[in-house]
C-alpha cells in the first residue's frame, strides 16, 4: 500500500503519513486532502514510500489526491526544504505559505476563466475539416467553422453572439482537437516601442551578462540614479525572451512604481507579462501563479512573495532596488527574497542581476570580494542630465523657523519664480512626533507600545503608528492637569502648514501615507506632478524610491540627523541610501538639480559621502567600522526573538536558553536584552543575539539548539529565530 508524505500548514516539524492506494511517484508535488484530527487539511505531497513509523491501526487513508492540476516541481519542493532548514521554520508552513491562498483550500482549485481572458483558436486539424461535410441542419456547427476558418479564432463574446448553444459545440471541437482554448493576447499598440541606443556603459554591462547568459552569476549591477539600469534589465529581457525562457522580476512595491510595469508592457505589448501583488485578490494572484506554472507567463514581475513562484522555464532572474528592507519578510518565515531570489537562479543556472544605485552592504562586499561580479553605471543615461550639486545648511547658524531654515525658504523661492517643482523631505508623517506638557515634561505614549503618539492635527487624534492605536487629544496634561500641551518637533503636516504659510501662492502637496490611503490616491499624486500642477511637494520615503520627476530641480532634506546617532548599526547605511535616493530626484532631465540638508553636522563623514554623490567612499568607511565592531556582513547573525505578557517571562526564556545552549567555539552566543522597541500591542519584547564568523558553524549549532528550545519552551512565550536579521 502506498504511503503519502504530506506537508500541512501545522507549527510541527514533520510531515504526515496517510495510506493513498492510487498514489504513485509522479504524485509528489501534487495537493492532497487528508483528515487532521476532526478536520479536512490540504497539504502537499512530499513523497511517496511504501513505509511508515505509524502503526497500521493509526494510519489514516487520504481523503483524495487533487490532480487538476501540475505537481510543484522538484525544484521549487527543494526551495521549500532549503527555507526549511535555513530559517529553522516547519516545513508544512513554509510549503503552504509559499502557495497561493486558493490551493491551501481543501477544495479542487479549477478557476472560472474570465470570459475576457481566452479565445478559441483553430488547430491544424480543425483547418482540414470539410465543412461540406457537415450536416445543414447543424447550422451553429457550420457558422462557428466558417468564422474559425476566415478569422481563425473567435472570442466568447463573438461565441455567444452567434448562438446560446455556441460555446456547447466549441466544446465538442475541442475534444475532438479541432479548437485549442488561447490567452487573448494584450491589447497590441500600434505604435512599435522606441528603443533607445545604449550608452557605452550600458553596452558594457549588457554584454558582460549577456554573453554569460547561460549559466548562473550573480551580477551586482550598482549604477547611479539615473543611469538607465532599467533599459539594462529590457535588453536582458529580450535577450531571454528570444530563447522562449522566463525572468523572474523582484521589486520592492509594485504599487508605488506603476511606472516600472508600464515600461515593461510597452517594451514587451505581445509577451505575457503577469504582475503579482499585494493588491490583487485571491483568484487573480492564483491565476497568475497557475499561468507562470504553464511555462505561458514570460515576464513575472512580482514583489517579496513572488519568489515562490513556479518558473519551469527559468532563463534570468532581477532584483531592482536589492538594498530594499522590503525584501526581508519580517514574520512568520522570516524570509530574504533577494537571498532566495540567487537561490533560485542557481537551481536554474542562469544569472541573478541585483540592481541599485546604493547597494546593501553585504552585496557590495560580496562584490569587492569577488563573490559577485561587479558592474557598474557611473553616468546619467540622458545626455546632458547632471548629478544635483548637494549642500549642506548648518542650522546651527541658520536657525530653522517651523521647521525651515532661511537658505532653503530662498532657495524654494527661487524655484516656484522660475516654475520648477521641489521636494522637501520629511521623513516623519503627521503633525508632530510628540505631545508634550511644558510644566511637568509628560509625553503623550502608546498604551500598548514602548513608543510615543504622534500628533495628527487635522482629526484631532493621537496615533502610534507602530500598532495604529488612536486616541482623542487630552483637554490638558494628564498628570499635572496644565491644559497647555504642545505638539513638539516636526511631521509632514507640519511643515505643510509652514509652507502654505510661507508660500501662499504655491500649489502644495502632501505625499505620506495618510494622503495615500484611498484606492487610486497614489496614481492622482503622479499624475498631478507629472502634469505640473504641483509646486511643492511634501513628503516622506514615498517619494524616493524609482520615480522620474522631470522638472523637479530642488530637495529639500529635514530632519536627517535624528538618524545618524542612532544605536541601530544599519541606520547610517540606511539613511545614506534613502538621502541618495531623495536626492537623486534633482534634476533627472534636462534641470540642473540642487539639494539641501538641514544639520547640526555637517562635517560628519556620511554627508561628505553624499556631496561627493560617493557610494563606495561611505560604503569602506561603513564596511571599516563594521570589521573592527565584528558587524555583518563579517560576521552571520540570528536572532532569538521572544514575546511576552511579562518582560520577565520573556527574559527568562532567553537565558535559559542561553545556559543549555552549548556552541562551539565558533558560535557567539550574547546576553538577552529587550528589543529596540521593547513593548508592541501589549507584549513584552525581547532577544539573544548569536554570531559566528562561519555560517555553516552557525546553522550547525542552531539546528541544535532549536530541538533544545523547542521542548523547554513555556506556552506563554512566543518565540522565534530571525535568521540573518534586519530589524533589532
Ligand atoms: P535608474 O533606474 O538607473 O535610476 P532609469 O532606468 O529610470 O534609471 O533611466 C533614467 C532615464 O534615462 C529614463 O528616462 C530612461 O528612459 C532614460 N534612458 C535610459 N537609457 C537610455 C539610453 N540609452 N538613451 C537615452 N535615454 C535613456
Ligand atoms: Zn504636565
Ligand atoms: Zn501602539
């Protein structure tokens, strides 16, 4: 009797045996329904034996095998098995997770076509029917093959329009291979896309990828803001497109870069491109998922998640903006998708290209120690379009009003005379960051989180914008009773105010994610920029990542410092990456661009780098501190994380999962301390740091200690390993 081995979305280790007597081999990979206690679960088949440890009186027959449609392949189960055991998450969970919600359902998972979405196209069979030979009382017969053989395909519409019976009969053709169901092709503009001559630079990298693009590299494309990494990603494309292969496409947020999208659909009008997002809904992101199965989806561009995606036929794989936080899952499989992402191409043997004008510093180390190839962009792509000259404004000595300082007041002032649109940067939204009592130095705090609550003036509301809880603003301080509370420090309504004030005249937008709340509000925003009906823009990281505003000549950066002492060692890299990127919104066509930052230090190393638009002189001096302070990416970190109702339940758990934990030598293990944000929705939180300078060492010891966890742990602690972690 054959046995299935079945992957279930349970939080234990192991998969599950159910007896299958029409199980064979080629079932691995396929859905099946088995009975989990007083329950129906789906899960996946793992593998198919003929023994089992469970005692024949205790195993259970599966329910039914789902066979509609194909098996994950070999490849994407040995993805799901690396997550596994690198992560240090059950298997179960990883496989389930990594499926579209639709087949985690215990049902079959057929999907209504869209009418829209397929038509029915004549095969070489049908063409040597005789319709003569019809019968002229089958009248819906004879008309359908009349029309297949002059146009060739008919769609539904025109189906249905010829008789009810229509689609009854297109049926019957099919079966008998006359007819074959097709994807409607998209909507072919006339107009054939313009393609641009590459620059020698971007020659170069095409070629350096291109000429290797059989086989597995990882290419660290770093190319300035500007450079045109994108038409370098196009050219790669094609270029696997011509061999009928697939590219898998990674980006931080498709939402926010519709523009990205566009490009590739006007490069590419005839290929089936499918972009898989968080706004898609169930049977659309199954839809896409089954069509990059079929091998029918050519380009995938996808965000984190996509990289679960099935790719038969896997020719090249892009990370844009690789550097992004957005790439690492930050629960449940705390997953990297730029890691995975490489994982992936070396399965299928073909390049990986992480892109990005401010690499992450583990990928730019891996470049210069020749782990990756490095290629470089050092120019704008558009003739003439210059770097913005970055300078500094010592507030020190310009004191700041509202937030403003007077050079950059002047500076705004001379943009809006000559009509060019400017960027002040905040990165901070709502009114003020903090509600203070003036007499007695209360602050306004989040009940439920270690943080305080920002002010929101236009509802009236305190919100803490790490567990979204909101309150009413107090008549008076709480503690001491004085009713004059002020809102302290600076957010992007704030320095909305103090620019409608300053500029009255001056058409001023504001770009956070409150304004972006409504559905269709994001693609408003663009469309009123683009269209020039903006002055001055307002706005957080929203606005920095990807997008080409061409008459923007001015950045106006605020409020930077606050993260240039801070004790999270990633910050400076972060902020510098985020200030390039705001700043590389200057001047992108033919408007020489400027940008000033506001600081209290202007000296400091990370704002010389910036001036000099200098990635590598900021990335050795950071990668320098790093190796002396034994930081990643010299040494391999993970994180054991626990939660609790009780910050001391939580400690606890950590050390005495620290005093059983026995590493070797090579394996670091730190003392428990509660994290960054130490309270979040009402629960404690805490971590151990462990590092090694040997990642096998490190996977070694914690697939180890993790049984150990696993069987001390109190129900009252919630825990978890962050492997390679970002977030502290
Ligand atoms: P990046 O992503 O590197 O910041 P983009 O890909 O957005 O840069 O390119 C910046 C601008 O340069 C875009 O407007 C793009 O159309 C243009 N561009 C790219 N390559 C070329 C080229 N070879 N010739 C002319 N314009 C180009
Ligand atoms: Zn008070
Ligand atoms: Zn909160």
């Amino acid at each position: 009797m054959p046995i299935i081995r079945v992957a279930l979305n349970v939080p234990v280790d192991t998969l599950f045996d159910y007896a299958a007597n029409d199980a064979n081999q080629r079932d691995i990979g396929l859905r099946a329904c088995v009975p989990f206690g007083k329950k129906l679960l789906t899960g996946v088949i793992m593998d198919v034996t003929s023994e089992t440890q469970v005692s024949p009186e205790k195993l259970k027959p599966a329910t039914c095998i789902f066979r509609e449609n194909a098996p994950l392949s070999p490849a994407l189960l040995e993805l799901f098995h690396f997550c596994s055991h690198y992560y240090h998450h059950p298997l179960g969970m990883v496989v389930m997770n990594g499926l579209p919600a639709k087949l985690r359902s215990t049902k079959p998972s057929k999907i209504k076509k869209s009418p829209n979405s397929y038509q029915f196209s004549l095969t070489q069979l049908g063409l040597q029917v005789d319709i003569t030979t019809i019968p002229t009382k089958n009248t819906v017969k004879r008309r359908l093959l009349t029309q297949l053989n002059e146009t060739g395909v008919i769609s539904y519409q025109q189906a249905k329009q010829c008789s009810s019976s229509a689609l009854k009969t297109l049926k019957a053709f099919i079966a008998l291979g006359w007819v074959v169901e097709v994807p409607v092709q998209a909507a072919v503009s006339k107009d054939k896309p313009s393609i641009p001559p590459l620059t020698e630079e971007q020659e170069i990298v095409v070629n350096a990828v291109s000429t290797n693009i059989g086989q597995f590299n990882t290419w660290l494309l770093q190319g300035i803001t500007g450079s045109g990494k994108t038409e370098v990603y196009l050219r790669l494309i094609a270029q696997t497109l011509s061999q009928g292969k697939q590219t898998l496409v990674l980006i931080p947020e498709i939402s926010l870069t519709p523009q990205l999208e566009a490009n590739f659909r006007a490069r590419f009008p005839t290929t089936h491109l499918i972009s898989l997002h968080s706004g898609l809904n169930d049977t659309e992101r199954f839809s896409g998922w089954l069509q990059a199965q079929k091998g029918d989806a050519k380009i995938i561009l996808g965000t984190r998640s996509a990289v679960f995606t099935p790719l038969p036929n896997l020719g090249l794989v892009i990370v844009d903006e690789e550097q992004d936080n957005s790439f690492k899952q930050q629960d449940g499989l705390r997953y990297s998708a730029r890691d995975l992402a490489i994982l992936r191409a070396k399965q299928a043997n073909t390049p990986v290209v992480l892109g990005s004008a401010t690499p992450s510093l583990e990928s730019y180390h891996n470049a210069q120690s020749n782990r990756y190839h490095h290629l470089r962009l050092q120019t704008r792509a558009i003739k003439n379009a210059t770097l913005p000259t970055i300078h500094c404004i010592d507030t020190r000595i310009s004191k700041t009003k509202e937030g403003l300082s007077e050079p950059l007041v002047q500076a705004l002032k001379k943009c809006l005379s000559q009509k060019h649109q400017s960027l002040v940067f905040i990165n901070r939204r709502g009114y003020a960051p903090v509600l203070l009592c003036k007499s007695c130095g209360w602050t306004a705090n989040c009940h439920r989180c270690a943080s305080r609550l920002v002010v929101h003036l236009q509802n009236k509301k305190l919100s803490c914008h790490h567990c979204g809880h909101t309150e009413h603003f107090p008549r008076a301080c709480p503690d001491c009773g004085d009713p004059d509370i002020m809102p302290f420090g600076q957010g992007t309504q704030r320095i909305e105010d103090a620019l409608v004030e300053r500029f009255p005249d001056a058409r001023i937008l504001r770009v956070d994610r409150d304004s972006i709340r409504r559905k269709d509000a994001w693609q408003n925003i663009l469309r009123r920029i683009r269209n020039q009906e903006v002055d001055i823009l307002v706005g957080t990281q929203l606005l920095a990542k990807g997008h080409d505003f061409p008459n923007l000549s001015l950045v106006g950066i605020l409020n930077s410092d606050v993260s240039l002492y801070s004790t999270d060692f990633r910050a400076s890299e972060r902020l510098f990456i985020q200030l390039m990127q705001v700043a590389g919104r200057a001047g992108r066509a033919n408007i020489p661009g400027s940008v000033l930052i506001q600081t209290e230090f202007p000296e400091h190393p990370l704002y010389q780098a910036l001036k000099q638009h200098d990635y590598d002189l900021l990335a050795k001096i950071l990668l320098a501190e790093r190796k002396m302070a034994g930081f990643p990416p010299f040494v391999y970190q993970a994180l054991l994380r626990a939660e609790a109702h009780n910050i001391d339940t939580a400690l606890d758990f950590l050390t005495d999962g620290k005093r059983f934990a026995e590493p070797p030598q090579k394996v670091e293990l730190f003392d428990p301390v509660p994290a960054q944000l130490a309270r979040l929705k009402g629960q404690e939180r805490a971590h151990l740091l462990v590092q090694s300078h040997s990642r096998k060492a490190l996977q070694r010891f914690l697939t180890e200690w993790h049984k150990k966890l696993k069987s001390s742990a109190s129900s009252k602690v919630r825990w978890s390993l962050d492997i390679d972690p970002m977030e502290f």
